[in-house]
C-alpha cells in the first residue's frame, strides 16, 4: 500500500511537472542568483543578498561592488521594485500594505517617498547610518520627485 502511494504521488508529479516547478531557481549563477523571467527581475537563493529582489543583475553587482550591507541592498531595492498583489494573499489573511515580508532583523521598507524618507529618518535617528548617510540618500530620494 505504501509502495503504490509512492508511484502514485511519482506518476502525478511527472504528468504535471509544473506543481513542483513553482519556483524552481533554475541555473544559478556563481553568485547564487538568476533572472526571474516572469517578472524580469534577478534575485538570489544562496549568497549575502539570499532572498532579495533586485532591478537587475547589474544592480546587484553595484551594490556588492560597494560593499552595501543586505539589509541596506534590500532596501534600496525593494524602493527599485514594483510590489506585486498576492493572488492568495486574502484567503490567507495577509493584510495590504507596502511591506515585503522580512525576518525580524532585516529592515522592511515602505513605499512611497515620504515614508522611505520617514524610515531614512528613523535609521539616522537609532544610529544605523551616519549623517552624512541620511543625507545622501535623503537628497537621492527627493531627486526622484
């Protein structure tokens, strides 16, 4: 009986290979990343920048060229980075906001300008980057408007 649940579960899997092809990260490439075709975005599965979405993959590499933490690159690209809707997201309970999910000790960024400016503010503020920081970025922000 525990045979047959087996090859069945195996004949299944093989018919429809798309239900473990969900996110399957495909290639990676030496950086532990690759392009997301379906989004046109490139995001990583191994690495420092694991589980943040980049613009591109030239993004990722201006950023780990210049030494910027994860939590910093995740930031600045999650301002970089349309937000999609969860098709599932009100079945389950997941609440609309501008918030990508993150473990308790990345930063979650806000969209908008006035609250990136807002979280800029707060990370001044709790000493997480320097003056000099707040203002380069703070003038970077405002150059998109």
């Amino acid at each position: 009986m525990k045979y047959g649940g087996v090859v069945g579960a195996t004949v299944i899997l093989c018919l429809f290979p798309y239900l473990v092809e969900a996110h399957s990260p495909g290639a990676l490439d030496s950086y532990g990343c690759h392009d997301d075709k379906r989004y046109g975005t490139y995001h990583c599965h191994r690495g420092n920048y694991q589980t943040i979405e980049f613009p591109s993959k030239s993004a990722m590499l201006k950023a780990m060229q210049g030494g910027v933490a994860p939590g910093q690159a995740k930031l600045e690209a999650e301002s970089e980075v349309p937000k999609r809707e969860s098709l599932l997201g009100p079945l389950i309970g997941e609440r609309q906001t501008d918030q990508r999910a993150a473990s308790t000790s990345e930063v979650i960024v806000p969209q908008g300008v006035e609250r990136r400016l807002e979280v800029l503010k707060d990370l001044r503020d709790n000493g997480l980057i320097s003056e000099s920081e707040y203002n380069e970025k703070k003038k970077e922000i405002l150059g998109t408007l």
